[in-house]
C-alpha cells in the first residue's frame, strides 16, 4: 500500500522536491517494519527477499541523493520542515551541518 500511495502522491499536481526526502523516509520505514514484522507474520522466503532487495533499492537511491544538495536546500526552504525534519529524524549533526 505504501508504494501505491507514494506512486499516487507523485504523480499528482501536487508534489514538490521538499517531499521526496519525507516520502523515501516513509518508505524505509514500512519496509523495515515489515521486516521485523515478519518474526510474528511468518511471510515466505520469497515475500521477505523481495522486501530486503526493494529496501536495498530504495537505499542506492537514497544514498544517490547524497550527490545533490537540492533535496536538503528544498527541505530547509520548504515552510514546514526547516531544519527540525532532520533533527526530528535524528540525522546525525555532520549531515545536518552538510546540509
């Protein structure tokens, strides 16, 4: 569900640069609680191989953005996030001192 909503979002009007970090984040974050989740869930081999190689995608991809600081400026311009998204997500300080 969280890939068709992200899919959704982003190919609405109404999607900004400032929202790709938050959307990525919400991503990794489902995708790694699925992970533990699954102790209790007992999913498949193949199930859970599919959500460890999609977490690892989704991680290149991340680390990519790495490359361009227009994602963090956007994020630090953008009214609504500033510089307390990446204190609330506990980035460490050298990233936030990057940015």
């Amino acid at each position: 569900q969280i890939l068709k909503d992200a899919t959704l979002f982003f190919s609405s009007d109404e999607p900004t640069l400032a929202e790709v970090i938050p959307a990525m984040d919400n991503i990794d974050s489902a995708f790694t609680d699925f992970i533990i989740e699954d102790t209790e869930i007992h999913l498949s081999d193949i199930i859970k191989s599919s959500v460890t190689i999609a977490k690892q995608t989704l991680n290149k991809y991340y680390n990519l953005m790495d490359d361009s600081e227009v994602y963090r400026i956007s994020l630090i311009l953008h009214p609504e996030h500033k510089f307390d998204y990446f204190k609330k997500h506990s980035w460490p300080e050298d990233w936030i001192d990057d940015a």
